[in-house]
C-alpha cells in the first residue's frame, strides 16, 4: 500500500511566480541540444502522457486494492498528485482519448456515437498545438481502434498533429487467429526507442503520449503473469458465454475462452494483464530517468476508461453504460521536482477532475495559456460547485446514457423525458440504491449545474464527425475487438 506520509512535505509551488519569471518555452531555453536543467522548474520542459486501456481506478494499490499488481504506479502515485475522484467522459477508446487530446466533450467534435467515428480535422488538438509550438510530438498506440487512418482520411482523429505515430501491432492475439495487437513490452521498447533517439538528436522539447492496450479484453496476459495470479476458481459462479460483443448478463463473445464461464478466470487474467501493463510502465518510467528527463517532465497518469467485472450485471465489458466502475479512471501529475499545485494540501486529492482537465493542464504546466474548453487547469484551484459529464451514445449494444457528476453524487438519465436515477456515490458507492425520489433537490441541483457547466464552457463552433470510411476488414477487426457491435 502507499505510503503517503512524507508528501506533505513536499515543497508547493507558486505556478502563477514562475510563469511571470520569463521561463515560458521559446524564449530561447528550448533549442535542440541545449542541456536542460537537472531538477524541474517551471514550466516543465516537456509532458508525457501515460495511459492504460481499460484500467479500473479501483485495481490500484494507491486507490485500495490489495491484489499487488501495481507497484510502479504506486510509486508513481506516491510521487504525483494522484486524484481519487476523476473521471473519463465516455467509456469507450476513441471517445475518451478525443476528449484528453481536446479538452471537449466527444459530442462536441463529432467523435460519437463511437469508436469508428472521427473528429474533423479542425478541431484543434493538443498534440496540434505543441507542435505549432515547438515541441516534437510523438505517439505509441497499441489499441486497434487509436490506429491512424490518415493515408485515407488525413487529419480527422487522436492522430492529428503527431509527427509519430506509431501504432505497430504485430503480435498475434492469442484467443483470435489473425488479430494483432501490441503487448505492454513491446509498446514501451518502441516508445523507448523514440524517446532514444529524439535524445541523440538533441530534441529534448517534446511531448509523447504512450497508449497501452493490455487490461483490455481478451485478457491475455504473458504466461508469467498467469501463473502468478492463478488462484482458486469458484465452480459455483458462472455467466453464460454471449454471442455478441455485448456485456449485459453475458460475456462478450470476444473475450471468452473457449466454452470457459467461470468468471473468477477472467478476473485473474485482468488482474494479470494489469500487472503485466504495470511492469512495462515501470520501465518506461526507468527509461525517462535514464535520460534525465523524469524529473524536469510533466508526466500525466491515466486510463481511457474502466471495465465492468460484474458490477450492474455487466461482465468483462465498457461502451455500455456510464456507472462508476467504467468512468472512473485513475489520474496523476507529476510535476517537475515533485512539487505540487499551491491548491493542493498533500499528494492526494478528492478533488473532481476529469479528462477534460488535461490539456488546459498541459498547456499551463508547459507555459502556455491554457486552451478554453469544458475543463479547467488542475493546477489552478478548484471551483466550486463545478460537475463532469458523461455519455455513451445509443448502439446496437445499448440504448444510450448520460450522466452528471459532482464527485458525491452521479445522476443519469437515458434522453429526454427519461426519469433520472441518483446514486450517493459516498454512501453507495457501488450504485445500487437510486435515491431520486427521496432527493428532488439533489436532483433538481445536478441537472442545474448541468445546465450552467454546459452553457458556460460552450465551444465556440460545434463540429460535426462522421463516420470513418472503414473498409470491411477493418470494420470486422473493431467489431471482434468489441468495437462495432454487429449483433447476430
Ligand atoms: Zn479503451
């Protein structure tokens, strides 16, 4: 378990003091070659964002699991701010990542209703940004549904604005014949290679987002991590095996193993994917030092959602719904020299923060001005009263949810007209008991704050996406990766 002790004692810093200094990026200190200074004032010279697929907040030993399959982010989390109440806006691969890469909800850039839908390429990301900058930009992605389409479709997606983008998946699956994918290993030696050689071209400005795929189902984790988190099965619990990609009562047909329907299988092999994620990620981790770069790097933590292990009646699944176990994701910053925000008391927040924060984050941390949008800067103070939204839009594998958020409390909703369901997330934190009825005000309170999150964080201009072009092959990759739901 974390020990979070010493954290308080931690310097704090002063953000506003150090951006006034004349150390913003481009003022002369970022030129290829020039040695950067050991230990991190501010701005951070350069951002790396770190994400894990389908990662639960709750499978973390810094958020409360015992299972021991984290460490290297435990030590990360005891070396960050690490936020216990935040949130992704979507429970899905490409909604999600659009809004971290923007700071907009998917609906606000068109990325819905899924995975195979694209922003267009006027929407501004953050990779778009820093580039135009001067940072070097640099993507690894292991999950099919981030791979770039941009000899067909340009610059319409996650992609944009990478000079790299490596999204390399060689390895075959093990469940699926003829499905690649790219295990947490080989995504840190390729994201270590990058990271190599922008070091031996002295281009040490650089921002890389690295997208691990692991915990995502099928959970194939290496054969050492099997074994290791192979335990007793109870024969008793079973879920029938599905024939679609759909979670509900079912496991997804392409998570199952064969005819195997004892769920504590598969909740090993997710404990062990995790582990295996989290022993690659220690070794990117490694690599930074390596180079003298984890300490004057902001370097950001998260997931692109969580994954249904039972929870509500849905087994080894996301994109269905938005209840706890799949919108919250785990969240760090860790800032150069370990400081933390002057806000903040010690290295763990309730604070509510979400996806959305993360590029006003970025952008702040590196010296820039923040980019308007439906989030704040997490190193700014929190504001009162603020709420989160998410949403999964209507598929043929689920009828479409929305929820609102404050951190204590989550109300959802299915569209207009539908009667809102309240869940006191301190009291019940597993969303059982709908509490609406009992607490009109809360109710009549969130959808409220809604309202004024929405009205008064409104982009400028709406975009509309469209629907990626996808050719039959690819269309049938994302489906067996639970992606497209065909149905049968
Ligand atoms: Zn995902």
């Amino acid at each position: 378990m974390l020990d979070c002790g010493d954290v308080d004692a931690r310097r704090t810093l002063v953000w506003a003091a150090a951006l006034v200094a004349g150390c913003a990026p481009g003022d002369g200190q970022g030129s290829p070659g020039t040695p950067a200074p050991a230990a991190g004032p501010l701005p951070a010279r350069r951002a790396v964002l770190l994400v894990c697929d389908t990662l639960r907040a709750d499978r973390l030993g810094s958020l409360g699991s015992t299972s021991g399959a984290t460490p290297n982010l435990d030590r990360l989390a005891g070396d960050s701010l690490a936020f216990e109440r935040a949130y992704a806006t979507a429970s899905m691969t490409v909604p999600s990542m659009c809004s971290v890469m923007t700071g907009l909800y998917a609906a606000d850039v068109g990325a819905v209703p899924g995975n195979t839908s694209m922003m267009p390429g006027e929407v501004e990301t953050l990779a778009e940004r820093l580039g135009d900058e001067g940072w070097v930009t640099g993507a690894v992605v292991s999950n099919y549904a981030l791979r770039s389409w941009s000899d067909v479709l340009g610059d319409r997606s996650v992609w944009q604005g990478f000079d790299h983008y490596d999204h390399e998946m060689t390895d075959a699956e093990q469940n699926r014949p003829g499905q690649f994918e790219r295990s947490a290993a080989a995504t840190t030696a390729a994201a270590a290679d990058w990271l190599r050689a922008r070091a031996r071209a002295g281009e040490d400005r650089l921002f890389l987002w690295v997208h691990y795929q692991d915990p995502h189902g099928p959970y194939t984790p290496p054969a050492e991590y099997e074994r290791r988190f192979r335990g007793p099965v109870r024969d008793d619990v079973r879920v029938p095996i599905g024939q679609r990609n759909t979670a509900k009562e079912r496991i997804p047909r392409y998570q199952a193993f064969g005819d195997e329907d004892r769920v504590d299988v598969y909740l090993q092999r997710y404990e062990a994917e995790v582990a295996a994620f989290d022993a690659a990620l220690g070794e990117l981790l490694d690599v930074l030092r390596e180079l003298g770069w984890y300490d004057d790097s902001l370097i950001v933590f998260t997931a692109d959602h969580g994954e249904s292990l039972g929870e509500h009646g849905y087994w080894f699944g996301h994109g269905e719904h938005v209840h706890e176990e799949v919108v919250r994701v785990p969240l760090m910053l860790r800032l150069p020299g370990g400081r933390l925000p002057d806000w903040a008391a010690g290295g763990r927040t309730t604070r509510l923060a979400g996806h959305v924060d993360l590029r006003p984050t970025v952008e702040q941390a590196l010296g820039l001005a923040p980019t308007p949008g439906r989030g704040v800067s997490l190193l700014e103070p929190p504001r009162e009263g603020r709420v989160l939204l998410q949403r999964v839009f209507p598929s043929d594998a689920n009828d479409g949810l929305c929820a609102v958020t404050d951190g204590a409390h989550r109300l959802l909703w299915r569209g207009e007209g539908d009667a809102p369901r309240l869940f006191d997330l301190r009291a019940d934190p597993d969303e059982l008991r709908d509490v609406a009825a009992e607490r009109p005000e809360v109710v009549a309170d969130l959808l409220a704050r809604r309202d004024a999150h929405l009205r008064e964080t409104a982009p400028a201009s709406a975009h509309e996406g469209s629907a990626a072009p996808l050719d039959e092959a690819a269309t049938d990759a994302l489906r067996k990766l639970g992606y497209v739901d065909g149905g049968d």
